[in-house]
C-alpha cells in the first residue's frame, strides 16, 4: 500500500500539485492542502507521482 505525505511546514499552498492530480490534492479556501486518497491506486500513481515531482517546495512524497 502506498501513501501521500505532506510535510506541512513546506507547502506553500501553491496549487501546483492539484492542477497536476485533482483527484488526490485539494487546496481550499484557507489554504489549506488536503489529500483526498488514503492510498494511492496503482492506475493514479504515474499521475501522482507527476504532482510529487510538480511540488516546487519538495513537500510532498510517495511512502511504499
Ligand atoms: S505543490 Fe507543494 S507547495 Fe504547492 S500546494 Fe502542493 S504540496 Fe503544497
């Protein structure tokens, strides 16, 4: 099983890793940065790993 990990004290609620996965990264309102899978489906995880990579404050990761 794998999972998103956010280290909180990085992002900058940028949005970049949303517009690169909405289905697993919503910033809302306040700025604040939620991840919407509790794990990461197979089938998403290219797409996933695109938005870890789009992060621009290395704040996110993919954890096996
Ligand atoms: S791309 Fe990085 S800094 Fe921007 S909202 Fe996502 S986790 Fe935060």
């Amino acid at each position: 099983m794998s999972r998103i990990l956010v280290d909180r004290d990085l992002c900058e609620a940028n949005q970049a890793c949303m517009r690169a996965a909405p289905e697993a990264f919503r910033v809302d309102e306040e700025d604040r940065l939620h991840i919407l899978l509790d794990e990461v489906d197979p089938a998403l995880r290219p797409k996933v790993e695109r938005a870890v990579r789009a992060c621009p404050r290395r704040a996110l990761a993919i954890v096996d």
